[in-house]
C-alpha cells in the first residue's frame, strides 16, 4: 500500500504531458503506456479498447475497461470470436461500453481475423514485430510523437488487406504505443 510519502514522491515526478491529473491516466501513463507487451491476450484486449477509442477520447475508454472486459469474455479471443447476433444485441445494450454497432461488430470480426494471424505466425506478437525494426521495440528519444508512422501505415495497410476495421494507422499507432511496440514518453519523463 503506498504511503503518504510514495504518494508525495510520484506526484513530483517529470510526465508526459497528456498523462494531466486524472488518477486513472495517470496510473495507464505511469505503469502501463510504452512497455512492451508480448502476451496475445493483452494484444487482444488493447485492440477491441483502441478500436472503440476511434473518434473519441482514450480517457473515456480508459474509464469503461472494466465494462469492455466484463462485455468482452474478459478478452477471451476465441470466445469473442464465437459471439453470434444474439451477443451483438446484447451488448447494444450494455451502458459500460461505448455501443455502437460498427464497432461492436468488428471486435467480432477482427477476433477471427486475430485468430487466423495466430495460425498463420504462431502468435500475433510475432506478427506485429514482424514490421519491427530487427523485431524489437522502438524507444523514441526525439521527445515527438507522431499521429502515425511509415510502420503503423504499414501494419494498418496489412491489417485492412486481411479484412481488419477500425484499425487504420492513427489506431494502429496508439496500440503500438499502448503495447509498448514504441516507447513515446518524453526524453525526461520519470517513466522513460
């Protein structure tokens, strides 16, 4: 549990600036954005969350994870993959999730798509750093980030071709950086 102390020594602490003052960006900025993830569940779930975030805030999706992992079988891809029409009226309905059908009904869709990349490259982290440099992370020192780069134009592009929607560069970009794919926290962020 953190003391009064810890809790002092964080708050002191050199961020990005879009992590502001709300608790929960904070704690995203600070323990999650930037560090990468290879485990395919989480690749998963970080993809349904970035493709729901199109058109609005990343906070407000922050704010309904919770609500997205009860929805969505806890980011179970397969069982994603099993939802049937029945599934998409339901969760329609759900208020702990952002509803609308588009994108309801690609998470459907990209998690059979998701799953045909497992089969094809043994796992969709192996896809995904297949466009990687050397197939390693990239860690950004030049303290810019960017809307989209030449490797989420072609991530995204591949993506589109394989049948993928509500994954364009600009939300393929955010999941690299969700996914710690690149690291764009600032030169001198305390969590660089």
């Amino acid at each position: 549990m953190p003391t009064a102390n810890s809790e002092l020594q964080t708050e002191n602490l050199k961020r990005c600036a879009w992590a502001g003052n709300d608790p929960l960006y904070l704690d995203y900025h600070d323990n999650e954005w930037g560090k990468p993830i290879h485990d395919d569940k989480k690749l998963f779930e970080f993809m349904v969350l970035e493709s729901a975030q199109a058109g609005l805030s990343w906070i407000t999706i922050l704010r309904r994870r919770e609500g997205y992992r009860k929805a969505f079988a806890d980011f179970d891809v397969e069982k994603v993959a099993a939802f049937t029409d029945e599934d998409v009226e339901r969760l329609m309905q759900n208020t702990a999730i952002i509803r609308n059908r588009g994108k309801i009904t690609s998470a459907i869709s990209n998690a059979k798509l998701f799953i045909e990349i497992q089969k094809e490259f043994g796992s969709f982290d192996k896809y995904l750093y297949s466009f990687m440099p050397e197939g390693k992370s990239i860690n950004n020192f030049n303290g810019k980030i960017p809307a989209s780069t030449p490797i989420s134009d072609a991530i995204s592009k591949d993506m589109k071709k394989r049948g993928f929607k509500f994954f364009g560069t600009t939300i393929c970009y955010a999941h690299m950086q969700a996914t710690g794919m690149v690291n764009d926290h600032i030169p001198d962020c305390a969590f660089k």
